[in-house]
C-alpha cells in the first residue's frame, strides 16, 4: 500500500470536514484545522494551503450547486 502525502491528507480532511459542517465556511476551516494539528505539527504554510483547499471546494461545490439550480429554472421554464 502507498503512503499517502501530506497534500492528499490536506485533501481528506478538508472534505471530511466540510461534508461534516455541511459546507459551512468557517465550521469547515476550523474542524479541518482542528483534525489537521491532531495529525502532528505543520507549519504555517501548510494550514494555509489547507484553509486554500477547503475555500476552493466550497467554491466549486457552490459554483456547480448553482449550474444545476440553474439548469433545472431553464428545464421548468420550458
């Protein structure tokens, strides 16, 4: 079995805790963070790169939440 990096560790916890806070913002960055020091000592920049990650899949998750609300006005409209 490979070992996991650091990045896809970032990655599982960032979307564990934003599933868990139900996408909300600032839940989400303090659940991951709180997971994230349990996991050992990180620096600065690698809690950065986290608070990154769980923006941006917040973003893309609302971003494609709002396409299909968006596709489903234009199926009803006709």
């Amino acid at each position: 079995m490979q070992r996991k990096s650091r990045s896809d560790i970032r990655c599982e916890i960032a979307d564990e805790a934003i599933k868990e806070e139900n996408y909300d913002w600032h839940r989400s960055v303090d659940l991951a963070i709180k997971r994230y020091k349990a996991w050992g000592s990180h620096s600065s920049a690698e809690l950065d790169d986290l608070i990154d990650i769980v923006r941006r899949k917040i973003e893309d998750e609302e971003k494609l939440q709002s396409k299909i609300k968006l596709e489903q006005y234009k199926n009803l409209r006709g």
